[in-house]
C-alpha cells in the first residue's frame, strides 16, 4: 500500500478558486482503479493550508493516477494557487493487524 501525503500552501485570495478546482480530481481519483481514499483535510492551525491524503493498493496504480488526464489537468492549473512549492510525502504501508 502506497500513502502519499500532498500539502498545498494556498494563496487566501485563490483558495475560492482552489477548491473548486480540486474536486473533479478527487471525484475522478477516488474513481480509479487501486484507489483505496483520497480525502482533502484542512489545517486546523493554518486556514491556508490542506493536505490531500491518498491510498493507493500499489505503486502501479500511483504512476497510472499521475499520469491521468484528471491529474495533469489539475497540476497544470496548481501553481496559480499556491505560495510555496506542493510538500509530497510518500510512504509504504501496511494495516495493523
């Protein structure tokens, strides 16, 4: 299992325009096959800033969503929201048992 973690430094003046513009692409990639979640969290501490929190079944499925058209789409388009550079963590994990 792949876990990503994508933090997003908002501009406050496009934030409006970023979560609109960030939809389709959960919608879409929560519809992909090796989706496992794809949620959006806000920070508690910083209104400007979100963290996207992904699950993927494997890395496979990881190269397959960003090269998707959904994914480029919206990439394309993030730099015109953000103040600093996008924070990408990602992890290899399993479930506790």
């Amino acid at each position: 299992m792949i876990i990503i973690h994508a933090t997003f430094y908002l501009n406050p003046e496009k934030l409006d325009m970023f979560l609109e513009e960030i939809q389709p692409l959960i919608a879409a990639s929560r519809e992909e096959n090796g989706n496992i979640s794809y949620t959006l969290h806000k920070d508690v501490e910083n209104e400007n800033v979100y963290t996207m929190v992904e699950v993927w079944k494997d890395m496979q499925s990881v190269v397959s969503h960003n090269s998707s058209e959904h994914f480029t789409k919206f990439v394309a388009k993030a730099k015109d929201f953000l103040t600093a550079p996008l924070d990408v963590n990602a992890f290899e994990g399993q479930p506790l048992k």
